[in-house]
C-alpha cells in the first residue's frame, strides 16, 4: 500500500490525478481516480522529470475529486431571449481564458458569430464570470459549452449545460382541509414549476353559485388559510404565473363545502303510572340538513327519527343519549337527556272499624307504595277540608255522621 499527501495532488487535463513524490524527479498517476483498490491504477514513476521535484505541484485544484474543474448555470430574463451566464472554475492561472459557445444554428453572412471569449483574472482558488448573450426568436433549446484555459497550466477544462428559454406552462395546482363546525379553511400549494425559474401565486374565492366575475383575491402565498363568513359551498381559484413573460398561466379551480356541525337537544314526555315516554327531537343546524337521530340508553339503540315513543322495562331514572348526523356526515356532539318514568302511587285505607260512636276516636291508616319511587307527603281532606296532617295516620278524635275522609 502507497501512501500519498493530500497536498501533492493534482487533477490533470485528462481527468487523472497526478502525485508528487517528494525529493525524487518522478511523477506518480492515478489512471482510474474513480476505481476503487487497485482497480484505480496507481502507478509509481509514471512520468520522469529533469529535475528534483518539490513538496507540491506549482498550482492546486481545491475539491479535485468531488467537484468538476468548470461548471455552468443561468438565468433567463423575462423576454425569454436574454440569458445570463455564470462560469465558475477552480482551475489556477494568472488570467483564466473562458470561450463561450452559444449552441445557435451556424450564423448566417453579417451577423455575429456564435461564440465570445473573455479574459478574466485568477480570484484564487475559485474564479467567475458572468456574461449575457440574447437570443434569436424562433427557437428555444440551445447547448451551451464552455472551455477554460490558463496561462500557466496546460490543458482545458469542458462544461456543457442545456438552456431551455421558454419552458412549458407551470401547473396549478393546490390541497385544502375543511373540517365540519369550521368556517377556516387551510390551503396548501402543490403547483409545479415545470423548469420555469419562479412562479407566482394569486388564489380567490366566489359563491359557488355566482358568475365569474364575483371571484375576489385573498391570497398570494402559496400556503395560506382563510374564514369564510358562512357555511356554504364555495370555489377557490388558484392562478400561478411564470416568472418569464413569454409562459402562459395556468388556473385550477376546485370547489369545497363548508360543512356545519348539528346541534343535538331533545325532550320526553312521561305520564304518571307509564312505562311509556315520547321523544321530540329539537336539533338543529346553521346550514344543511339532519338527515339522522338516534336514541341510546347505554349502548342500546331505543329509538331514531325526530319523534317516536318508547316503552321502558321499569320506572326509575335514566340517561338519554342523542347523536345526530347532517346530510354532509357531520356528527354532533354527544346530547344526554335525563328521564325520569314515574309510576303512580297505589294506597289502601286501614279502619279499626266500619263506624264509631259520636266524640270517641277514630283512626285510619293508609298504606301506598309506589315503584321507582318513594311517598313524599300525605294530604288528608275531611268534608273536603284539608286537614294540618301530613303522616299516613289520621286519628280524629271528634268524628261525626256521615263524614267523609279522602286522601
């Protein structure tokens, strides 16, 4: 194994890479700088020189394997004629000949030739150039090649770009998330530039139902969000424009719903001593329909629609759920309605005896039930007079004929 300073290296005009061997008149090559192990074919003493070499090669190259030696990039005007290019290369020299061919058919008698040469001094290890070169109408594909020499290295460094003037149109195009209950909508640019240099971005909105003209601009970023003032349906207009005059626009139009949330309420109805209870639906909505209710009592469905009567197992208390759905599948929140099905008290009047004789005491018990429930109070009527009692006895120490005792 050779090992070799980084220092000592250089790429040469055919793309080997050349070593200095320090203290010796000879010159090792890379063959294959881009084969690996042996199959990159370092050779010892490939070139024999008249002379003791010195520590490094009189000029270096800054990224020799990673970077080309010449590279090429431009910019195209508006016109679609006028090009701007930059050269760029890291080949040493006092002053760096860079000569420019244009890529243009072969030039007709009078005009120009197709090619320019400049002289630019060395900016060390980096050296650029710009120049402009406009472009005859009628075509808009050309192959730029550049070469670069120095004044003191030998060979030529090559690079080659092609120019496109006027690409094809960009795309519009665009994503957006809508959710229900929200009248924010987000918007999200997914347009191509399809080479172009720079587009930019002009989206509006319009009634879904109204003409073209109502459209009205709110945005020229390309990712943006906005609030509508209504749910409704809405379209939402993107236009992207080249940065280059010459390519048309593209539009894309896509239409979005904004959908409301339902609001769900309901009541019941119970009559004392049913197991009976009727259900009235009062949901609503800002925009759209209910087009589905339904009634649960734990997980078990009961009952659907905007009405319907129910039949429960046994009187008590329970928990009512509604969930309602609009006709753009928006789901409410959760509603719970407490019910209560009330039985009706049962009672059973208790006498000592049948009569009693006038001034002695009287007493009668009553004894009710009731299901799901408990008794609250008693109210005793005497000759349809409420009596101050409010127990399940009644004692009444100074009875008289035919009285009459309700409860």
């Amino acid at each position: 194994m050779v090992l070799v300073n980084r220092e000592v290296l250089q790429l040469g005009p055919d793309n080997n890479i050349y070593h200095c061997s320090f203290g010796t008149n000879l010159i090792d090559k890379i063959n294959s700088p881009n084969g690996i192990g042996h199959s990159c074919g370092f050779q010892i003493g490939a070139i024999t020189l008249p002379n003791i070499t010195h520590r490094r090669f009189p000029y270096s190259y800054v990224n020799l394997i990673t970077a080309q030696n010449v590279q090429i990039s431009y910019t195209v005007a508006p016109d679609c004629r006028t090009v701007t290019f930059t050269g760029k290369t890291y080949i040493k020299g006092n002053n760096l000949t860079f000569k420019w061919k244009w890529g243009e058919p072969p030039p007709v008698a009078g005009t120009p030739l197709d090619s320019a040469t400049q002289v630019v001094p060395s900016q060390g290890d980096t050296t650029y150039t710009t120049i402009v070169h406009t472009y005859p109408p009628g075509q808009d594909t050309f192959f730029v090649h550049l070469t670069v020499n120095s004044d003191t290295t030998c060979g030529t460094g090559r690079a080659g770009i092609k120019v496109v003037l006027k690409p094809p149109k960009p795309t519009a195009n665009f994503g957006f998330a809508a959710a229900c209950n929200n009248l924010t909508v987000a918007f999200t640019d997914s347009s191509l530039l399809n080479t172009n240099p720079g587009i930019t971005h002009q989206y509006a909105w319009k009634p879904a139902l109204a003409p073209p003209a109502a459209y009205i601009n709110y945005s020229t970023q390309p990712n943006n969000s906005y609030s509508f003032a209504t749910y409704d349906s809405f379209d939402v207009r993107l236009i992207v424009t080249s940065a280059l005059g010459c390519v048309p626009q593209d539009t894309i139009v896509k239409r979005i719903i904004l959908k409301a949330k339902p609001v769900a309420a309901c009541s019941a109805v119970n009559n004392c001593g049913s197991l009976d209870a009727a259900f009235t639906s009062t949901a609503t909505i800002a925009a759209g329909s209910i087009t589905q209710e339904e009634y649960y009592v734990g997980n078990t469905l009961i009952g659907t629609g905007a009405g319907f009567v129910y039949s429960f197992a046994a009187y008590g208390s329970y928990t009512v759920k509604q969930v309602v759905k609009s006709n753009f599948n928006c789901i409410s929140d959760t509603f719970l309605l407490p019910v209560i099905i009330k039985d009706k008290p049962q009672v059973n009047l208790i006498t000592a005896r049948d009569s009693a004789c006038n001034n002695s005491s009287y007493t009668i018990t009553a004894n009710a039930t009731v299901n799901g429930s408990t008794i609250s109070s008693f109210v005793w009527l005497k000759d349809n007079v409420v009596l101050a009692n409010n127990t399940n006895s009644l004692t009444d120490a100074n009875p008289q004929a035919h009285m009459y005792i309700s409860w």
